[in-house]
C-alpha cells in the first residue's frame, strides 16, 4: 500500500517535474520493491508533503486555475499546439511557488521525501522486528486493529492530501495574481500567448469586409472625352452669319430652304470653321435622324476647300449606300454653289460601283502633260526594256502599247495622273478597289475624312477597308492635319471600333432629345438613342398573323391615305391611352366599343375624343369619302405625306407590294419597291416618282432604314418588326425629319408584342420626347367586312399563280 502511494507520489518522469529535488528522486528509484514497507500511518504528513509537489495528472489537470483555461482546451488542438502548451504551462507553474515566500518557508520545514524514505525502513524494521517478537494470536488480533488504526490513518492522510492540494491551488491563484500586479515580466511574456491558445475556440479571425462599392455609371469605363460630351439642345439654333458663315453664303443657302442653322449645326459649325470657338481635333456627332448632320460637315468641308486654287482629293466622306451617297451628293453640289461665287467651286465626285471601274476611274482621275525630263528619260529606258525583254506575239503587248504612260506626246514631258474631284463620296468598297486599282488615286492630301452612319460603317469588314483607308493617309502634320467627323443618329460607344478611326483629340457632340437634362438623369439616357421631337409611335396587335396584309390595307385606308384636314387626328392614340396600355404586355383586350366599330373606323377604343374624331373621319364627308383612296400626294406641296413600308426581306418587300396592288387596284399605281435586289435605276425612279408625288407608297427592305431623305414623308410602316433597337431608330427616323411630324406604325404579331413592348417600347436605349409613349391602335379581325377578306384570298390565289408563272419562265430560260 505504501509502496502504491510512493509510486504515486513519485512519477517516472522527471524531467517534467523540475520542483523535485534531485535527491529524492534519486532516492525514490531504488526502493526495492520486494521490501515490503510498513504502514505510512506515521509519515502521513510527508506523503501530503509528496502530494503538493507531485500531484498525480488528472489532480494537476484540475487544480491548476492559472493556467487551466488553456489545458482545458486541448482536446481540441493540433497535437503540436497541446504539446507546445504543456512545455508552457510547467514553469507558469513554478513561478508562483518562486514568489511564494511563505510557502516556500514553510515547505522548506516540510521534510523532504529523502529523509522520510530513509526513516521509513528504519522505524518499519522497529516495528517489524516488535511484532516479529509477540504470540501469533495476539499478533493476529493485534494486526487487525493496526489495519483498522493504519486505514484511519491512511484516510487521515488522503484529506490532509487534499487539503494540501487545495493550498497549494489557493497559494497558486494568489501568486499568480500578485505577480500580474506586480507586472513580473515572465509573467508579462506568457501572458501574449494566452489569447493565441483561446483563439483556436473561436471562429478565426477574417479580414474586415470590403465596402461595397457605389454602382458605376454606365458611363464609367468610357474615356473622358466619350463619357462627357458636348451636350446640345434640340432649341440651340442659329443664323449661319452668327456661326460665321459669309453673307452672301447664308443668303445662297436660305434660297434653297436652309433659312438658319439647325442646333446640331450650330453646335458643330464652330468647332470646326476658323473662328474664336475652332478647336483642333476630331469630332464625333450623335443626333437624331433628320436633324441636319448632313450640313453641319458639308459646310466646313467645302468653305475649306473653295479656298484653295489647285483640284487634289482633300475631302473624302464614306457612307453605307449608294442612296445615300447622292444625297450627300445634292447637298455638297448646294454649298459648292453658295461657295463657288469668288472662289473655286469644289468639284464633287462619286464612286459607288454602279458603273464599271474604269468609267468611274476616268471620272475621277485626269492625264495631265508634265515638262519632267528626267522622269521622261526613265520612262524611255523602261519602255525600251519591255519591248527587248518582249515577245511581239504576246498577247499583252496591245495593253502594253496602249498605255498612256508610254506614249508622252511631248519631248521631256511625262503624262501624269491627277485627280478631277476635290472631294469623292463612296461606299467603302469601292473606295478600295479605286485605292487598289486606279493609278494616281492617293489621299496623300486629304484634309477631311468624314464617316456618316459611323456604327453601321465601324462594323463592316468588308475587304478590311478601315485599314487600307487609315494606312493611306499622309501622316498628320501640323501643316496638314487630317480632321475626321464621325457621325450617326446612334453613335456606337465601342471604344475598340472607334479607335480603329485612329482619332486625334476627339470631341463628342450629342444633340439632346428634350430641352436637356442634367446630372444622373443625362448620365442615364447619354447613351439613348434620341427620337425626333414630333414623331408620334403606335403598334397594331394582329390577332392571327394570316390576316397581316389586310390589317395593313385597313390601316392604309383608315390612317394613312386619307388626306388629313388635322395632323393630330391621324393618330388617334393618346397619351392616357398608352400609359393605361403599357401595364400590360400583350394588347390583347379590345374595348366593346372599338369591337363594335367597323375596321375602316380603325380607332382608339380608350378615348372617346377619338371615337368622335373617327367618327368624323369616317361620316358621310362627301370630300373624305371621295378621296379616300387617293394617295396624299396632291396635299399642298409641302404637307407630310406618304407612307414608307418596311419588311423583313427583299422577297416579303416586292411579295407585299404587289399583294397591295392586288388587294386594293386604286392603289397599284402608287406602289413602289425599293429593294437591294431592284435594279439601281428602278430604285432611282421609284425615289424620284415618290419625291415628285407619283407615288405614294414605298415598300422596302431595310436597305433604306438608314440615312434616306425623303422629306415630308409622313408614315413609316413597320410591317414586318425590326430586329433590333438600332434598326427600329432609323427606320422610324425616315418620318418626322427636320423639325416636321411624322407617324411611325408597328403590327405586332402574336409572338412579337412582348419583344416589343420590352426592348422597344419601354427600352432604356431609346429616348423619346417626354409626353411621347408608345400608343396602341386596336383594330377588331372580325369587323373587317367580307369583302375585303374575299379579295384577300383571291389576291392570294393571283399571287400565287404569278409565282408559278415566273417560276416556270425561270425554268425554261435556265
Ligand atoms: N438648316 C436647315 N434648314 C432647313 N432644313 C434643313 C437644314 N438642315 C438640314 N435640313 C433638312 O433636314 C433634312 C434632314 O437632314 P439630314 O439628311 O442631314 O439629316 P440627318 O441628321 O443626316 O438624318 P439621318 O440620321 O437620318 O441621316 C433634310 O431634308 C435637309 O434638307
């Protein structure tokens, strides 16, 4: 039993429990354990003694206040973490017996566990030798009641252990408390790590969330002068002698209908014309369909240009279509005119394919006779080598000898290639084949490059024209810089496109949709696509898209090719009427009264304003109902008229013209088709028969959304819908130009109103005049009379033949 306390008191590992004193353990290790020691009733005081010192693990875990917080937590340490406690945790415990004077006094009386072992045998092999030397049966009895007494003793002992422990924790407590006061600095070392051992409890520590960051503009990631432009109002108009434009200039251009400069123009004018607002650089210019951009470049370009005395190319515009081409043609032809008076007249000149190449060469290029002996001497040599190296049967040598450089009439003199044009407009197409293919085309001294439908013109690759053009140019020199005007109604913002323009200190001029806006609200809509101020927009849901063509017939009959006595009651739709519309995406419900009204009264149903106003339209006015299907063109000369249709195809364009035609014969001579696949002189004529009032409906394809003129169109038709923001801008753009209303129609069919509604009606991306919304026509199917549907399906029926016929003919001509 003693040997069991003894074994407990005196653990195997010594290095752990530096407060022993090397002699007892050294003392401790022999004790031979066949010895059988006696009761430790005697030395119980050592044995607490033993027990302060030495306390067993599990007591040591739990009587450890100072440094239990730690311990506690091993369990849940990496290994490495426990173990570095532990080699921590035994001096924090010695400290406080260190500083413990009292105690360390009153364990210093204590006899040490040495002397007690070496006692113990003595006193035992007293004892033993006493009890050795008694009658056996005494002994017996004697030894029960020592067992007794020694269990006593020995429970004596354990609570006195305890006892001393408890001390020992109280005495540890208050030192370790004293020494913090006290600030010892072993103390203050150990005390840093403690928190690292009580965050391995807690969730570790992160990093502080970062701050959301306000939303960016969609503005942010555009260069400055992109994010921030020049922002003009709609109203900001101006003479042209304010802009600087020289008297008898502005009195010319007045004579022609320009009677003062529209806001884009004013804005733009100064910037480029000598004067106190000219600014270097380039020049982007986004504003809306009709409102002038034409002028607003022509102007600079050709006052530049009838300045100087010789003809070079020094003024290039590049655009989309040939249509378009001749009507920046007419335009330039009108300034060169007001310029021409003292000064050179710019001479204009286009190349757009439409001829063969070397028609168009010879029109732009000249052979002009140069006293150059030297060059003349060189062309003699060369002309010599080729008729020695030469075989005269070869079938180039009639090209070789009829080449004009070969042939210079005069002595030391050379035929040189000089241009006839100042300024040549084109398609980018054949502006390259002339760079590639005309000799002496250069645009060594072009000064102006102007590039009109930029967006549209920045994404085609066509023969990667970008890159020839901007590789042609001289390099920009002080002397002769290159100034470049970019423009279109929906400027692109893509900064890689418009890089490819190489720009030079680019500014960018918006025109505002409304009287202007400001701070977020003009951040917003910087990027919108602005609307003409006066173009009024409205859809017609089909309810069975088989019946498309007559709802466009009735929409003809009702709306469009009825002369109006007032222009706002050719669109009955009303504001509240859209506004109470635009909550739902689908045009499906129909008022009882406009179901009950018949198709040719086509009419808001929402308004009964307009219900009267169609009433009106449609009673028995004997004029109204006589010219009902008279086309608009013999209204006074300059009133809106006419309707521009547009379908999604060549095909639909030219299959719906002549199903018109068909449906409604008062019609068939009124219809023209503009699509790329007419011929260029058909498309001409039927341009010119529409501007002159011979015709009065154009159905197109969307080769003529973009940058056509037809002034005082008064209807655009969305037959088929476009298939983007940008498409739906133009086409509509071809209505409400310069300053005058328009009417813009969409027939939505039954897959097709969401679409629209979303991405065009209520789209972010289009700028409309504030009172505008989109408004909606409802027309009921099942009011449009029988006949109507008879002829229909009997144009059908032609229509169908006429393709067999053509078919057949196609056939046989094959
Ligand atoms: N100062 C002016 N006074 C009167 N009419 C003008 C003036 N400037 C231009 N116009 C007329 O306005 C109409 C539209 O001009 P223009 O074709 O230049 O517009 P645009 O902005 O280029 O349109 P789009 O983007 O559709 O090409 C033309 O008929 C033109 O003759």
């Amino acid at each position: 039993m003693s040997s069991q306390l003894y074994a407990r008191y005196v653990p195997p590992s010594k290095k752990k429990t530096p407060a022993i004193a090397p002699e007892a353990t050294e003392t401790a290790t022999p004790i031979p354990s066949a010895v059988s020691p006696p009761p430790p009733v005697t030395r119980h005081d050592a044995s607490s003694s033993y027990a302060r010192y030495i306390p067993p693990s599990k007591t040591k875990t739990k009587s450890q206040p100072a440094v239990l917080l730690p311990e506690s937590n091993e369990g849940r340490e990496s290994p490495s973490a426990a173990k570095r406690k532990r080699e921590d945790v035994i001096p924090a415990e010695q400290k406080p017996k260190k500083s413990r004077k009292s105690s360390e006094r009153k364990e210093s009386r204590l006899p040490s566990p040495e002397p007690m072992d070496v006692d113990k045998p003595d006193t035992s092999s007293d004892e033993n030798s006493a009890s050795a030397n008694a009658p056996s049966k005494k002994t017996n009895v004697e030894d029960s009641d020592t067992d007794l007494e020694a269990d006593k003793k020995h429970k004596k002992v354990l609570e006195k252990r305890e006892k001393s422990l408890r001390k020992a924790e109280k005495f540890a407590k208050k030192a370790a408390k004293k020494s913090k006061d006290e600030g010892e600095p072993e103390e203050i070392e150990a005390a840093p790590e403690e928190p690292a051992e009580i965050h391995d409890l807690v969730p570790l520590p992160q990093p502080e969330p970062k701050p959301e960051l306000p939303a960016q503009p969609a503005t942010a990631s555009l260069p400055p002068w992109l994010a921030t432009p020049i922002r003009v109002s709609p109203t900001a108009t101006a003479s042209f002698s304010e802009l600087g434009i020289e008297e008898d200039v502005e009195k010319s251009l007045q004579s022609k209908g320009f009677k003062e400069a529209f806001a884009v123009q004013a804005a733009v004018l100064p910037l480029v014309l000598p004067g106190p607002k000219q600014q270097p650089g380039d020049v982007l210019v986004q504003a809306a369909t009709g409102s002038g951009k034409t002028l607003s470049y022509v102007l600079p370009m050709i006052q530049d240009i009838s300045k100087s005395t010789t003809t070079r190319l020094r003024g290039l515009i590049v655009m989309p279509t040939r249509e378009l081409v001749a009507q920046a043609q007419e335009v330039c032809e009108t300034c060169a005119i007001a310029y021409g008076g003292s000064r050179k007249r710019a001479r204009i000149g286009t190349a757009v394919g439409n001829h063969a190449l070397k028609v168009e060469q010879a029109a732009l290029m000249d052979q002009e006779m140069r006293y150059d002996p030297q060059r003349y001497k060189e062309h003699q040599r060369k002309l010599d080598a080729k008729w020695e190296s030469s075989d005269v049967e070869t079938d180039g040598e009639d090209d070789m000898l009829c080449d004009d450089e070969s042939f210079p009439t005069l002595l030391d003199h050379v035929l040189e290639p000089t241009p006839k044009v100042d300024i040549l407009i084109c398609t980018p197409g054949r502006l390259v084949d002339h760079l590639k293919s005309t000799p002496g085309f250069s645009l060594e001294y072009v000064k102006w490059l102007v590039v009109d439908e930029a967006d549209k013109l920045l994404g085609q690759s066509f023969q990667q024209w970008l890159e020839t053009v901007m590789g042609s140019f001289k390099p920009a020199s002080r002397q002769s810089p290159l100034r470049k005007i970019i423009l279109s109604a929906t400027m692109t913002r893509d900064i890689g496109q418009l890089n490819s323009l190489r720009l030079q200190r680019p500014k960018f001029v918006m025109l505002e949709g409304d009287a202007g806006r400001d701070g977020d609200e003009a951040d917003q809509t910087s990027q919108a696509h602005v609307l003409p101020s006066l173009l009024v927009e409205s859809t017609i849901k089909i309810e069975n898209d088989g019946d498309k063509p007559i709802y466009l017939l009735e929409l003809l009959k009702s709306k469009i090719m009825t002369p109006r006595k007032d222009s706002s009651k050719a669109n009955s739709t009303s504001s509240d009427d859209t506004s109470s519309d635009d909550d739902s995406d689908d045009d499906t419900s129909s008022d009882d009264d406009s179901s009950e009204s018949s198709a040719s009264d086509a009419s808001d149903t929402s308004s009964d304003d307009d219900d009267s106003t169609s009433s009106e339209d449609d009673s028995s006015d004997e004029e109204s109902t006589k010219t009902s299907n008279v086309p608009l063109a013999k209204t006074t000369e300059h009133s809106p008229r006419g309707v521009l249709i547009f379908t999604k195809s060549n095909e639909t364009a030219v299959r719906l013209g002549r199903l018109l035609a068909l449906m409604e014969p008062a019609y068939a001579t009124s219809i023209g088709t503009l699509t790329s696949t007419t011929r260029n002189s058909a498309r001409k004529a039927a341009l010119n028969a529409f501007l002159a009032g011979k015709l009065s409906i154009l159905v197109a394809s969307d080769l003529v959304s973009r940058g056509l003129d037809l002034p005082n169109l008064a209807h655009v038709v969305n037959y088929d819908i476009p298939t983007s923001v940008t498409s739906y801008v133009h086409r509509v753009g071809r209505t409400a130009r310069a300053g005058k209303e328009g009417f813009a129609w969409t027939l939505l069919g039954s897959t097709e109103a969401r679409w629209f509604w979303h991405e065009i009606a209520r789209s972010a991306a289009i700028e409309r005049p504030s009172k505008n919304k989109v408004g909606r026509l409802n027309m009921d199917a099942k009011t449009f009379n029988d006949e109507v549907k008879e002829r229909y399906a009997e144009a059908l029926e032609k229509l169908g033949q006429e393709a067999s016929v053509t078919k057949r003919k196609d056939k046989s001509v094959v």
